[in-house]
C-alpha cells in the first residue's frame, strides 16, 4: 500500500508542503501520499488519532500545535527536547518519535544554500516565542561569536537565554540596548509586520540592519515579506525569506521517515520560479 504522509496546523490552506514532498518523492522514488489536515484549535489529538487510526505513518506539524505534537510523542530525538516542540512525527510501531527539524533546515540553508558563515561572526534574533526557541540551538552548534536575542517582552528573552547559556554564547538584550550595535546576520522569528507603515511598529531600531551580511526572514512569501522589504532598506546587503528553510526542514523530515535525503536544490527551482534566491 502506498504511505500516507500529512501536515497538520490551523490554518493550513496556505501550507506548500504537499508540493514539496511530492515532488521529495518523484525524485527519489518514494511511494507515498502527502496531505493537508486542518484540525481545530481544540483537536489536535483527536486529528492525529484518526489520521493514525488510518493508517498514517508520518506527520508535518505547524501553528499552533508543537507544543501538543511534543507532549504527545513517547519517544523525541535531542533536538526536538532542546526545542521543547515537535515539527514532525514519525510512527515508531507502537508510539510516535517525535523530531524537530526547524533549526537543522534554518542552518543548512544559510550554510550551504545561501553560502553565508556563522562561525565566529555575530548574530541576533529577533523574538523570543517557539520559532526562536527551535532554532538557537542549531545556531550555537554553527559556533558564532555571539548570539543575542530580543523581544518585545525582554524576560522572555532573558529566560531563553538562561535555558541554551550551556550551548555557547548567547545573551539578552532589550530592543532599547541595541542602539548602536552591529551583527552579521539578523533572523527575524517573530510573526508580527515588520512594515514601516504597520500600526504596531517593531520595537528595535532599524540601524540593527545596517551593513548585516544577511537579513534572513523565517516567513516565506510569494513577494519580498515587510520584514525583507524594511531590513533592505536600512543597509542590510542581502535579505531572503524562509522558504529555502522550509525546504530544508521538509528534506530533513523525509529523511526521518524514509531514510533518504532529496536534494532541495531542483525542487526550490521548480517551485519558486522567477522568485529570486537572495534578493538585495
């Protein structure tokens, strides 16, 4: 019988993952299905255990069910227990395993995709909620400088700081002690607009980008995202949205599932199209 793969989110409409581990299988010859499931805000168990009850053998998961994919995997790699959540689930014959791939796909992309160091240079994060916490340690296993993190709520960004202080050198900062600072690479994980014009502007000061080596948004779109748009404006020398992350995350979990890694670079052209790599 062919697998039966799926991810699962609310709102999940939008999700490019069917196309990507499609195409994932047409290039390495894997028999298996890919869908979308929309659960609701309150059923995300009730979701997974029909989808199991089914015969699913895997599963992507996105907003705003980590947390929940996480309590409910009997069995989770290192990674998904530094993140504190689960972006994928793999049935293990008994219990799901579940893994986290998020910073893992974030740090090759920047790595071998976009050709940009993290050794011994200086980053910052921008936010201080699930998508950050699945990506710091990754990048402190990339051996920058430093890392420094910041949020709107700086003690949320202080305790971050404090939970991956082993890992290498992370620090806190609030957005008012950033006047003045310089990094080599700005990642924003934060969800809110970034646009000059938005209602709720961004509380860090736009100097942040000037001479960055790269602005990197962790939200993907169709056309430069606000966040991209304003870090360009503001000196940073190239800027790229997520969704070469997205691919590489995706490439990571059908490795979980299938024991084999597809090569993202053919799937990145066939589905982005004119959109360019790197813009800047």
């Amino acid at each position: 019988m062919t697998d039966r793969y799926a991810v699962v989110g609310n709102p999940i409409a939008h999700s490019k993952s069917p196309e990507i581990h499609a195409a994932f299988a047409r290039e390495t010859g894997q028999d298996l299905t890919y869908e979308r499931l929309l659960a609701p805000l309150d059923g995300f168990l009730e979701t997974v255990t029909r989808f199991r009850r089914e015969g699913g053998r895997g599963l992507n998961v996105t907003v705003p069910f980590k947390l929940e994919a996480f309590a409910l995997a009997r069995e989770r790699s290192p990674r998904a227990e530094r993140a504190g959540a689960c972006n994928t689930l793999a049935w293990r014959g008994t219990h799901w395993f579940g893994d986290n791939t998020d910073g893992a796909g974030l740090v090759r992309d920047l790595d071998v995709n976009l050709g940009v160091a993290l050794a011994g240079h200086d980053l910052l994060v921008l936010g201080a909620g699930g998508a950050a916490r699945g990506i710091l340690a990754p990048l402190l296993g990339a051996a920058p400088r430093s890392l420094t993190i910041t949020n709107r709520t700086v003690n949320k960004a202080e305790e971050l700081a404090r939970v991956f202080a082993a890992l290498g050198p992370i620090r806190a900062l609030a957005p008012s002690a950033l006047r003045g600072t310089h990094f080599d690479v700005v990642l924003n994980a934060t969800s809110a607009s970034l646009a000059a014009d938005a209602p709720d502007a961004p509380p860090w000061p736009d100097t942040i980008y000037a001479g960055a080596a790269l602005a990197y948004d962790l939200i993907y779109g169709n056309e430069p995202t606000p966040f991209e748009r304003r870090a360009h404006a503001h000196g940073a020398v190239r800027v790229s949205d997520g969704f070469g992350m997205l691919l590489e995350q995706a490439a990571e979990s059908f490795l979980v599932w299938r024991g084999v890694r597809p090569d993202t670079a053919p799937v990145y052209a066939l589905l982005r199209g004119n959109r360019p790599r790197s813009p800047g």
